[in-house]
C-alpha cells in the first residue's frame, strides 16, 4: 500500500510532542512491512529540514504562522500543493489532526482528492465552547466526519470526539500508542546516573513546578541526586526558576532546554526515573519511550494509562502530589530491586500492551478494511 501521514509540525526541539513521533513511529513498521510511505508536514529548526526521519521519507515547507496560536495558525501556502500531490497518488491517507490550519487543509484535501482516510486525535479534540472554535468547527467538523474512521487512545477521549462529532458519525476505533520495545534488561538499570527526569512542554498543565517542589524534598534524604528539566517552555520557565532560587537548589535542579527526539530518548536512557507530573495526559508517549528504555517511571493517576500501569506493577502511580512523587522517587533510587522489579515489568508492559508491532498490526487492519470498502459519494 501507498501509506500517506499529515502531521502538523516536525521540529528540531520535538515542540510538537507525541503526535510527531507516533506518526514516525507507525510509518517506519509500515515501511518495514514493505509499505511505501510518506510524512507531509511544516518544519521548525535551525537547520534544514532532514529528508527522512529513520527511514520515512519527509516532504516539508517551513513552518509560517498565518494565524494566531501556537500551531493552530502554522502554514505555508506551498503545503497545499504538496498535500495535493502526495495524497493523490495514496492508498491510504491518515492525518494526525489537530484543530489546526494543516489538519484541516490535509482533511479538505483528502476529501476532495475521493480518497479513504482517517484521524487520528491524539487528545487534541475536545469539546470547546469560544466564538472562534465554533466558527472553525463549522468547517473541521463536517470534514471529520467524512473520515472513515476516528482513531482514538482512551474512553475517554472517544466520549470527547464523539461529542464534537456528533451522533451518526463515522466509527471512534482505539488505538494505543507504541514503540519499538528496548533491548536494555538484567543489571542495566543499577548503572544508571542519580539523574531524576522531567521531559515534557514548561506548560502549567505539565506542572514542571511541581517536580522542582518535588526535587527538593527528595534532596533533604538524597543531596547527591540531581535533577533536569528538558522541554520548551510554554509560560512556566520564570516560576521554575524562581522556585530554584526559593529552595537553594541551584546546581541540583537544572534546566536543559528542549530536545528533539532522539536526544531525548538518549536522555531518558541515561536517567535513574522519570518523573511525568502532568494532569489528564491521555496518553503520553514519553512514558512508553521510558518504560521501553528500561527507565522507572512516576505519573500521575490521572494519566490515561496509568490504570494499566498499575496493573501491571510497571510505573507508579501517585496522586500527583510533590510529597507523594518525592517518596516514590526516593524508594526507587534506594532499592535496586524493587526498580529492577518495575523495570522488567515495564517490559512486559512495552511488549504485551504498548508495542508498536501490535500498534502496527491493527493499523494494517484498518487500512486493509478502508481499501476494501468503495469510496462513498457525497453530495
């Protein structure tokens, strides 16, 4: 099959999070299976742009912001042609949609190019009430529903889309996200710096604040741990620093700026945890990436998978307060069994549950039911 996926942003410090990498993610096992494939999307860097991520093919305009918001309004006019070109000549077209100016010139697209395609949402179709989202819905909306299917991580994501959506529209299918699972097992883990991990968007809903409070009571036990922050800040840089300056933590909480991808994978591996404090993630990747790395993992418990993770004793889960992440972090770094123990669960979890193989196989599905069907008519 010719495999075509939309995202809206590939960028040198990973600013577009988990939809980028899922989308390299599936298009290399596709590719693997002997599919041919292809990435369309803006491109923000200092550099260049690559012409493959692994070994999916990359097309790119540079990113342009034509309207306000941090992605929504990205755009280059050129894109359109590209997406003209590369979805007209797929099989299959899956856009990594957004509410945002790519997805809908990538669904608009599909639609008027007869082609069978779905979305997948990614938690970033919610219901909202403002003037301006209402207005864009008019157009996005009736767009989604033409998809032949709404690809969706958790119940309650696809209660979500389904109330934007409306009644009538096309299936809502769950599909989890997955990665590769790592080769790293046994006494790997005990080799590991005294590094705590925070890698995620300085965004309030992330909470990086809550680490730094959490790394200064993990310091009155451990003082000779340490602790970075990683992500691009969206807003809560200054408070972080601030809450450095408060506790006297300057040399043991350090910021690091934003990564791309796989030097954030690099990182991850490198680290003794990886503490995610954020409320409400549906379904982070950077998690899985951990877990697959052989990384112990905290969360929250209001992570879309942390029910899973605490059924398979594969991350711990706390009620997301500093105090509560605090001892979970110091009972990992003071007890080589019990991380071993969660890393080889977090194995399993990788391997039975979050594997990109399966990810892949009922993508496969997917795709093979959306070729076999006739492309409806609309008038």
């Amino acid at each position: 099959m010719r495999v075509v996926h939309v995202v809206t942003l590939v960028s040198d410090d990973g600013a577009y999070g988990g939809p980028t990498s899922v989308a390299a993610g599936q298009l290399e096992e596709c590719a693997a299976r002997g599919h041919e494939v292809r990435l369309v999307a803006l491109w923000r860097g200092r550099s260049p742009a690559p012409a493959h991520i692994g070994s999916v093919p990359l097309w790119t305009r540079p990113a342009r912001a034509m309207l306000p918001g941090r992605f929504t309004g990205l755009m280059h006019p050129l894109l359109v042609s590209d997406l003209w070109r590369s979805i007209g000549r797929a099989d299959v077209v899956h856009v990594h949609a957004g509410r945002d100016l790519v997805s809908l010139t990538a669904l608009a697209v599909a639609a008027l190019r007869g082609k069978r395609f779905v979305a997948q949402t990614h938690g970033m179709v919610q219901p909202r009430r403002s003037a301006v989202v209402r207005l864009f819905d008019r157009v996005y909306v009736p767009l989604l529903r033409r998809t032949r299917g709404c690809l969706v991580l958790t119940e309650r994501e696809r209660r979500a889309v389904a109330e934007v959506i409306g009644a009538g529209g096309p299936p809502l299918l769950t599909l989890p996200n997955g990665v590769r699972p790592g080769r790293s097992h046994g006494a790997e883990h005990r080799r590991r710096d005294r590094q705590v991990l925070f890698l995620a968007r300085l965004h309030p809903r992330k909470r990086p604040e809550a680490f730094v409070e959490m790394a200064a009571l993990v310091h009155r036990e451990m003082p000779d741990v340490r602790f970075t922050l990683h992500g691009a800040d969206e807003g809560s840089l200054p408070a972080v620093r601030r809450l450095i300056a408060t506790h006297g933590l300057e040399g043991v909480v350090t910021y690091g700026g934003a990564l791309g991808h796989a030097d954030a994978v690099r990182a991850c591996a490198r680290a003794a945890a990886y503490v995610l404090p954020s409320v409400d993630e549906p379904f982070p990747m950077t998690v899985i990436e951990a877990l697959a790395a052989g990384t112990p993992v905290v969360c929250t418990d209001t992570c879309g998978m942390a029910d899973e993770l605490a059924r398979r004793e594969a991350a711990v889960v706390t009620d997301g307060s500093p105090r509560e992440m605090a001892e979970a972090v110091c009972a990992l770094l003071a007890d080589d069994d019990k991380r071993g123990a969660l890393v080889e669960a977090g194995h399993r979890a990788v391997a039975e549950a979050f594997s990109v193989h399966a990810v892949t196989d009922r993508l496969e599905e997917i795709y093979r039911d959306m070729c076999l069907a006739p492309c409806p008519v609309h008038t």
